[in-house]
C-alpha cells in the first residue's frame, strides 16, 4: 500500500483520483501500428506504406512525420495543421507523396508513394509526436523483365542459343533448364550494370551435344533465311510492277489530256459534230481502260 506522509484524508483522495486517470489517460492513448513484414513495390508502381492508429482516433489534426533515418533532410512526407509541409521534405520525394484526409479521420496515417524508384528502397519511420509513438516501414524495391531467346550461327557453323534479358533489380540469376527442369550445361553469365542501376544479363547455350536438337534448329534457320529472301524478292518485284504501273497511268492521263484539248479546238470546225462524235467514243475508251487499270493497281497493291 503507498503511504503518503503530510497529506491528510482530503489530500490523499485527490492524489489518488489523479493517479488513476493518469493511469488510465496512458492506457487509452492510441499506439502507432505498421506491418510486421517488408513492403515489396516494383519500380514505376505506386505503393502504399501502412499504418495507422490503435485504437482509432482522428489524427487529421495531428502531426504525422513520415522520414528516413538514412537520408538528409531526412523528411519524405509532413503533415501539420491539416496541411503538408513541403520545404521540409526531401527533393527526391518532391511531388511524390501524399496521404488521405479522409483516412486520416479514422486513424490511417499511411502514405502512398508515388512512381517508385529504386533509391526509394529502405527503412521509413511513421512517427505522431502528439502521441510520441512511431512505427517503421521496410519498402523492397525490385525491377523485372522479359526474356529474349535467339538462334545464332558460330564460326564453325554450330548453333548457339543466346538467352537475355534487361531491366533487372535486384540481379538476377539466368540458368538453362531442360523440359523436366534439369539444370544444363551452359556458358558463364554476362552481367552489366547500367546507370539506372538495372542490370542486363545473358547467357549462351551451345547445341553441339544435341544432335537431334541442332537439326531441328538448323532446319527453322534455314526456313527463317529463305522465308527473308522469299520477302526480300517479293517486295522487289511489288516496287518495279507498281512503278511500271504508275508511269502507264500517267501516260494515259497525258493522252486524254490531249484528246480533249483536241476536243475543244474541233468544236469550231465545220465538222465539229462528227469530231465530237469521234473524240467521246476515244475519250470513252480511255476513261475505261484507266477504271480498268486502277483496279489493277489496286488488286496488286492488296495481293503484294
């Protein structure tokens, strides 16, 4: 029991009513909750890092520091008097973070970070010092790609398949596999770091041991050179037909040019009546040879 010397009845009532909800002043305080496991974000997404208030209160008023210990200024994200501070945040964040108002009046603190960068990886610390709690944050940051798998002639006409890929982060290990995902045999792994900090990596796999494997390969090269020439020939003869075909057209245009400016001056002669007669059947018979002619064209240019 705690005695308390000098106080009397009175006094002593009123220390302990203070006591108490001191006491319970500091159980109701809400605690300041972030997630137990990593955040993992991939560059160019936007990510959420949790955390909010237990038990919930409305911190839209409060003060809400979202910072990273290794940077400086270490301030990411400032909230204050219902407004971001933006003078105090860091100049790589600038314009890249926020959080919610609305989520704010039910106790979510959480800031969403905007179109991730790889500098962005590391540890965030969530602190309300109305509070004087905090939580941190670890966010991962990873790149992925595609893979790009290419046929290759050596020197001594082997066959090599080049497996790459670029855009990597964290690196990345490249393997061969077989169809029952047996590890094979394959050449040492070229890895280059470009200044993004994304890495490119391939790897090369030399089809010699695989007889069978190699026919079939050198099979669908030699299909994917003849289909090339086949392209090649064609697109050649398509350009020399159309030419010949456009310097006809034009000569047919000059023609009935001609022939109705022949037209016009026999209009005034005494035999103008017969001329029409025999220029319209002529300008008839060109009109339609050039409908015929252009639908050529057409059908060729459709067909090549």
């Amino acid at each position: 029991m705690l005695h308390l010397k000098g106080l009397g009845a009175i006094g002593a009532l009123v220390f302990h009513h203070t006591l108490v909800l001191v006491l319970l002043t500091r159980r109701c305080e809400s605690q300041v909750i972030g997630p137990s496991q990593p955040i993992v974000a991939a560059v160019g997404d936007d990510v959420v890092l949790p955390c909010h208030l237990e038990p919930a209160e409305d911190a839209s008023s409060m003060t809400v520091e979202w910072t990273r210990p290794d940077l400086s200024p270490r301030f990411v994200h400032v909230w204050r008097d219902g407004v971001e501070l933006e003078n105090k945040k860091h100049p790589s964040y600038v314009g890249r973070t926020s959080v919610s108002v609305n989520k704010l009046k039910l106790g979510d603190v959480s800031l969403k970070l905007s179109r991730v960068k790889l500098s962005d990886e590391g540890t965030y610390r969530c602190f309300v010092p109305t509070l004087n709690r905090e939580s941190s944050v670890k966010l991962v940051v990873g790149a992925v790609s595609s893979l790009i798998i290419s046929l290759m002639r050596t020197e001594n006409d082997g066959v090599v398949l080049q497996c790459e890929s670029k855009g990597w982060y964290p690196e990345p290990e490249l393997l061969w596999l077989d169809g029952e995902g047996k590890l094979l045999s394959a050449g040492p792994t070229e890895t280059v770091r470009g200044p993004d900090d994304l890495y490119t990596v391939s790897k090369m796999k030399n089809m010699e041991d695989f007889s069978e494997d190699k026919t079939n390969l050198d099979q669908e090269l030699e299909k994917e050179e003849d289909l090339k020439k086949v392209k090649v020939e064609v697109m050649t003869i398509w350009k020399n037909h159309k030419n010949q075909l456009e310097n006809l057209r034009k000569q047919l245009e000059s023609q009935l040019e001609e022939a109705v400016e022949t037209m016009t001056k026999l209009e005034s002669t005494k035999n103008s009546s017969e001329a029409y007669q025999e220029l319209g059947k002529r300008n008839a018979g060109l009109e339609e040879w050039l409908k015929n002619f252009e639908k050529q064209l057409q059908t060729t240019d459709e067909g090549i």
